[in-house]
C-alpha cells in the first residue's frame, strides 16, 4: 500500500518539486498552499501517477489548518510522511531597518505555521504509531548572516525545534529529519524581493544554485530508507558554495 505524504508550500519551488517526485516515486500526496490555480495545475499533473488531495490554507491561520486536516477524507486520515516546507524570507535590511510586517511574516510562517500543522499530524501519527517528520530549515538556521537578522532566527528555530521534536518523539517510534538547503533556485528570492524580477535574479548568477529538484531528491531518499534509519539532519550547499556568505561566484 502507498504511503501517504503531507506536504506544506507545495505550490511551488521545492514543495511542488518534491510532491512531484514522490508521487511517481511510490506516495499518494496531499498538497498545501494558497494559490488555487498552482494546486489545481499540480493535480492535474500529479494524477497521471498518483492520487492526490490539496488543502488551501494560510499556515499562519490556526483554525484554517486545523479545519482543512479534519476535512481530510477517511482515505487520507493516516498521514506517513509530513514535510514541512512552507516558509520564505520576506525582505533583507539591516535590524535597525527592518519592516514590523516582514518580521511578523517570518515568525508567523516559518515558526509559528510549522507548529501549527506539526501538532495535529504529530497526534495522527502517535495513534499511528509510526510517522515521519521532515523540516526544511536553511544553511540560515546553522549559521547567521548580515541583514538576514529575523529570517535566520525563524530558521534556528526550525533547527531547535527538530532536534526537541526528535527527542519528545522518540519515544513513539516517529522518525523527524531536517534538511538545511544553501542556496538554491525558486520564488524564494522573488518574494524576499517583494517581485523584483532583476534583484531576484542577481542572487544565482555567476555560479550552479541548487536546483528545487535537488531538495527533491535528497527528501526521496530520506523518506525512503529504512525503518531504523533516520537521516535527522543534513545540510545541503551548491559546490560553489561554502558558507551563508561563501559563494565562489565566476
Ligand atoms: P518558494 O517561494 O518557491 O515556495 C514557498 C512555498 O511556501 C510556496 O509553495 C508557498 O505557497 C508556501 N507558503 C509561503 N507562505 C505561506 C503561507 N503563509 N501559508 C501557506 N503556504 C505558504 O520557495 P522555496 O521552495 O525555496 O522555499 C521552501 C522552503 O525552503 C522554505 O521554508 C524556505 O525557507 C526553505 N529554503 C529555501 C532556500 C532557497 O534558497 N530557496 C534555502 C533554504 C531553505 P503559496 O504562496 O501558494 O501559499
Ligand atoms: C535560504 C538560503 O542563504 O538565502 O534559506 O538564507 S539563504
């Protein structure tokens, strides 16, 4: 029987990349995010190889998350596998500039969004006994960097908070993993950017960013191995790159 995995941000960059490989890799998906017409075109693509359910919802909206995973049909109660990627950088400026809205963005999503939609499929997969945990956290979550200020901290706190999840969940046999990309090619930098198209752009020229497919990867690989093997983290940088702030650029 095909596992089940739950995946957040699935509209684009490294969410849509890994729905779509782990759909033709052996998973039936249920995909997240807000835009429609991306969830939409997702099923529609999606179905030739797997079946696949999407939930529209603002990860910042509590009662939006918790009511789009009650409405999961029967078939898609059992949850194997969740990965929590939604998440962005909403702006770079130096602390004493930054925008309140940007701050709130981050901590809303990336942090508090997270806790949001892990808790009721952590319950799932406690009944379960069985389940499987992975966090996309960010080279920013190992590792500061100038005028990243708010966004790395949200990322530390997705580092923090997979290794506690880890231990508070060992004990009921869940595996939890994170994944810590460098940099790598999607919207991200567009909405960092607020759509600057030029800027955006800037920041993966003169070297080989990762690709979303790459994470994509990497996740297939960890969600496939076996039962007594947890990857609990691993962080992933395009060769050029060394550090946040190391990028041997031509
Ligand atoms: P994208 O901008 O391409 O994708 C972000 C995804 O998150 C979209 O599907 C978006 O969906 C979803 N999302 C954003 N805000 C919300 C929200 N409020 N509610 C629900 N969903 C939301 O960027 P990436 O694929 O690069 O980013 C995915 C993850 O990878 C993020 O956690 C990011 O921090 C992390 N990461 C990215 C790196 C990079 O260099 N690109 C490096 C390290 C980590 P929608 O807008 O439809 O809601
Ligand atoms: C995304 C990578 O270096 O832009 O988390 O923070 S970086």
């Amino acid at each position: 029987m095909k596992k089940t995995a739950f995946i957040t941000g699935a509209t684009s960059g490294i969410g849509r990349a890994t729905a779509l490989l782990l759909g033709k890799n052996g998973f039936r998906i249920i995909a997240t995010g807000r835009r429609q017409e991306r969830l939409d075109e997702l099923k529609k693509e999606l179905s030739k190889e797997t079946e696949i359910h999407t939930l529209n919802f603002d990860v910042r909206d509590q009662k939006a998350v918790l009511n789009a995973i009650e409405s999961l049909p029967e078939k898609w109660a059992t949850i194997d596998l969740l990965i929590n990627n939604a998440g962005n950088a909403h702006g770079l400026a130096s602390i004493e500039n930054g925008n309140m809205e940007d701050w709130e963005a981050m901590i809303d999503i990336n942090v508090k969004g997270l806790l949001y939609v892990s808790q009721p499929i952590i319950q799932k997969m406690i009944g379960q006994k069985a389940g499987h945990i992975i966090n996309i956290g960010s080279v920013a979550g190992k590792e500061a960097y100038p005028n990243g200020n708010v966004y790395c901290a949200s990322k530390h706190a997705v580092d923090a908070l997979n290794s506690s999840m880890r231990m508070d969940l060992n004990k009921y046999g869940i595996k939890v993993s994170q994944v810590a990309p460098g940099l790598v090619e999607t919207e991200f930098s567009l909405v960092r950017f607020k759509g600057d198209e030029d800027r955006s752009k800037t920041v993966y020229e003169g070297y080989d960013a990762l690709k979303a497919e790459d994470i994509a990867d990497l996740i297939l690989f960890m969600a496939t191995r076996p039962a007594h093997v947890n990857l609990a983290d691993v962080l992933i940088f395009p060769t050029a790159q060394a550090a946040s702030t190391m990028v041997n650029k031509s």
